[in-house]
C-alpha cells in the first residue's frame, strides 16, 4: 500500500491500494468520529460496492444512511445537490458526522460539495471507485455541480480528511470509463511527468494492462497523486501553478458543455490537448514533437484526438469560462515533455490558442 500526505488547508493522506474497501471503516473511523455516516453514490456503483461499504462503516461504530442518485453527469445539478442538503437535514447528521462518496467524479464533485456546506462543513471520506476519480478529482479540494451555462460553476474548495483508493474497484469500471480517466494520466505525464509519459509510451499497451498488474496500478496512480498533491501543495486556491493542471482543459469544458455531456470529460480534454499542442507548436512555443506523441496516446488509450466542433465555436465556449480574468486568459503551454508553462494571453487571442484552423 502507498499512502501520500497531502499538506493544505486541511492535512490528510490518500492511501492506495488493492482491496482497501474491506478494511476502510477502521481507515475513516481513524480520522472521522461522529455516529452516522452517509454513503453518496450513484446506482451503477451502489449496487457493486454500497453494501460492502455500509458492513464496514456498521462494523466501526457508525449508523449509516445512503443517498444514491441517477449516474452520469446531468445528476450534479443543484437541484440535487439541494435534496442531498435536505436528506443529511432531515436524517439529522451533525457537524461530526461524515459523508463517504463512493463513486467516480460526479459523484465525488457532488458530495464532497454538500460536505463543504452542510452545517459550514462536515466530515468527508472519499472513496473514489473510476479511474479518473482515484488520480485526479478525488484530491486536491475541487468540488462543484453544473449550472445550465456552465460546468462546475457552484462549487468550492473543501478538502476531505481521507482518500481511499481501492485499484481492484477498477475491475468493474466499462473500458470506455478506464480509457477516459487516462486522458488524466496523460496529462500528468505532459506537465511534471516525463518519466510517467514515457512508461505510458513503452511499457503500457492499452489502459485495462495498467490496472491488471497491482504494480504498475499502484505506480501509475501513485506518480499522479504525487504530481497532484505537490502542485496543490503549492498553491491550494488555484492563483497560480494549479493552473497547470488545466492542460487542454479549456476546450475541453467547451467540447463537454457543447455535446450536451455526451463527450466525455477524460476524451474532451484529450482531444484539447492534442489540439492546443498543434497549435503552440505551429507558433513554435513548444517542442514540435508534442503533438504526435500526444496523439499518439491519446490513439493508443481509444480516446478521441479530433475536435467534435470548430476553433471558433470552442473559442466562443471558452470567453465564457470561469478561467477567465477579465480581459485575459490563462492557457498551459507544454514546452517539453514534463514541462508546462503557464501563459496570459487577451481573451481577443484565444482562437489561435485552440487549435490550428483546418
Ligand atoms: N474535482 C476535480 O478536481 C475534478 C477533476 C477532474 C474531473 N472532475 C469531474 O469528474 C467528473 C467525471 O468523473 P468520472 O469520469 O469518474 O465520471 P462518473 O462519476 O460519471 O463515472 C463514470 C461512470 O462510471 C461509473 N462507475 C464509476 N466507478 C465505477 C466502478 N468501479 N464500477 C462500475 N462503474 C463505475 C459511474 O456510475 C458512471 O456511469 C466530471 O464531472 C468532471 O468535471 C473533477
């Protein structure tokens, strides 16, 4: 087992490993006291793993109440996320009583949201079950739900007190949600992980070979987490280098927000960072290889490497995104492999960052 300490507002540490989940009441009893404890999740991953969860979390002490919701993005709305508010009043959890999401990022997004600003914020244990979820969105504090203009727009920043994951989970996980989450693992590779990218590029022939060997599992989410937890180590509140975890990301809220949520978040943001690759290389801002091996990945894991819209319908998504300041934007620019950099460019120049215009 790994376990990563994550050093921000609140400390806490993420511990990865196989077959976690049978042992996780003592891991959250650990951290988290209070008498109930409600499971957040959604009904694919509740009926595969709510009942092992709820034995655990009965066997610590703790009297458990589940929420489960509709799976898919569509769910993380605040209409939904008013209802959880209402279940955890009306069930009459305490400020010491702790929420469990069990679940890929929805449902981490959407219950580590409620934790934050139920009561001013309640205990939170994250058990992410999706590949996206356990390398990226289940650390760091990011937490939200979607308006109708736009991704993650009610959201705040509430770290949890423990992350479990649990890599034999991913067994479960369809093929096309393990080839979304590596568009993750890619970019990682692309900002502080040369060695990550290369070990992507020689060593791993297609994502369900990474997680059937625990080592390799264990490596690839732990070299993630580890990038993660320095950059937001550094800066918590996303002012400065968290941005460059945005990589690609830009257009992929455009491409995501565009197709209704039918292109999926890990596919979205490899298709951006294919195309914005091609683009700061044909203004010669980074290495001219970056794009082909970017594409080339982003290929081998079956995601899409073509923009589903055009630059000037993308361009048009990202003046409204929440990334921007005013009159400018900031966009992640990949020098060399395992070296981005962060550039403030006007709004007006957006379109050339995009992609390269066909
Ligand atoms: N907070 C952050 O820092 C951050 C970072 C990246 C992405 N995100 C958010 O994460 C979300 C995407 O996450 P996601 O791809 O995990 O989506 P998701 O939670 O919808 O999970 C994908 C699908 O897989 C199913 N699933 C999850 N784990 C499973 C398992 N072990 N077995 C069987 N089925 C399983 C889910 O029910 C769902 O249908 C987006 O909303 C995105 O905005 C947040």
């Amino acid at each position: 087992m790994e376990k990563i300490k994550v050093k921000s507002s609140k400390n806490y540490e993420v511990l990865i490993g196989g077959g976690l989940l049978g042992n996780c009441g003592e891991i959250i009893r650990n951290t988290c006291d209070g008498d109930i404890a409600v499971i957040v999740s959604d009904d694919n991953v509740y009926p595969l793993y709510g009942a092992d969860l709820t034995a655990e979390l009965e066997r610590n002490g703790y009297k458990v109440e589940c929420y489960i919701f509709p799976h898919g993005e569509t769910s993380k709305n605040t209409e939904n996320l008013v209802d959880l508010l209402r279940f955890l009043a009306q069930r009459g959890v305490s400020r010491s009583d702790v929420i469990c999401t069990l679940g890929g990022g929805v449902t981490g997004d959407f219950g580590a949201l409620a934790a934050g600003l139920y009561n001013r914020g309640i205990k939170l244990a994250a058990i992410p079950t999706s590949l996206l979820a356990m390398v990226d969105s289940s650390v760091g504090g990011k937490t939200g739900v979607d308006l109708p203009e736009g991704k993650n727009l009610v959201g705040m920043f509430y770290q949890p007190d423990v992350v479990i994951c649990d890599y034999e989970l991913l067994q479960t996980l369809p093929p096309e949600f393990l080839s979304d989450g590596m568009a993750e693992v890619i970019k990682y590779g692309v900002i502080a992980g040369k060695k990550l990218f290369e070990l992507l590029e020689n060593t791993v022939d297609n994502p369900a070979s990474c997680f059937d060997d625990n080592t390799l599992a264990e490596k690839i989410i732990a070299e993630c987490i580890s990038i993660k937890r320095d950059i937001v180590g550094e800066d918590e509140f996303d002012k400065g280098c968290r941005q460059l975890l945005n990589f690609g990301h830009t257009v992929a809220h455009g491409i995501e927000q565009r197709s209704g949520y039918t292109v999926f978040h890990g596919n979205a943001v490899a298709a951006g960072m294919v195309s914005v690759s091609r683009a700061y290389a044909a203004m010669g801002k980074c290495d001219g290889e970056i794009p082909d091996r970017v594409e080339s990945l982003v290929k081998k894991f079956g995601l899409i490497s073509e923009l589903p819209f055009t630059v000037e319908e993308l361009a048009l998504a990202a003046v409204h995104d929440k990334k921007r300041t005013g009159e400018s934007i900031t966009v992640v620019v990949p020098e060399k492999i395992g070296h981005c950099v962060l550039e403030k460019i006007p709004v007006c120049d957006i379109i050339k960052y995009i992609g390269v215009k066909k």
